[in-house]
C-alpha cells in the first residue's frame, strides 16, 4: 500500500508480468510509447506542463500542482525540472521492485541504456 496525498493506494506491479508477455525489449518499446505519450511535443521532455495536460490520459486529472512537481523531482536525476527518455525509463524501473531483483533483465536494459 502506498500513500498518496492522504489516501492510501494499493500498487500492484505490472511491469513483471508485461515482462513475462512482452520479452525485455517489448518492454522497452512500450516504455519509450509511453515516455512520447507525456512529453512535450517541443522540448521533448516530459515537463511540468505535459504532464499536467496528458494527466488525463492517465485517469489522474485531478492531480494537484504540488503531485505533479513531486512526479517530476522523484526521476530528474539531472535537475532540470523535466524528464527525459532515460529519466523516465530509469524511474518506471526504479517503481518496479520485481524487475530491479532480476539480474538477467537488469542485464538486458541496461544493453539499451535505460539504467
């Protein structure tokens, strides 16, 4: 269970299982879909503004300004308050504790840069 806001949301990790279906490098390829469904058009990066307006493809349009921010510190490992392919990657990875504990998928991603 995971706390957002002050509403505690169950997290089910689907990366493992879209692993099990998709190989490594299917999920890769959806990552890098998603990563351009976010970004903006532009820069693109996924930034404060993208994500906000995209939000609502990810059935969270009534995320507050300050979830938003937070969505975006938590995988700019660069500081520039936008996330870029690698950064996303890195961070959907990161959220992932079933995929971070196998090696030979670790191994794989890394092949494509991912972390």
């Amino acid at each position: 269970m995971e706390m957002v806001g002050d509403t505690a949301v169950d997290f089910e990790d689907y990366f493992p299982s879209m692993v099990a279906r998709l190989g490594a490098e299917g999920l890769i390829m959806e990552l890098c879909n998603g990563f351009r469904l976010l970004m903006d058009g532009e820069s693109g990066l996924i930034t404060f503004e993208s994500l906000k307006k995209n939000s609502v493809v990810l059935g969270l349009d009534d995320m507050r300004d300050d979830e938003i921010v937070c969505m975006l510190n938590e995988g700019d490992l660069d500081g520039d308050g936008a996330l870029n392919q690698v950064e996303f990657c890195t961070l959907m990875f990161r959220l992932s504790p079933g995929l971070m504990d196998n090696n030979g998928l670790r191994l794989r991603v890394e092949q494509y840069g991912v972390i």
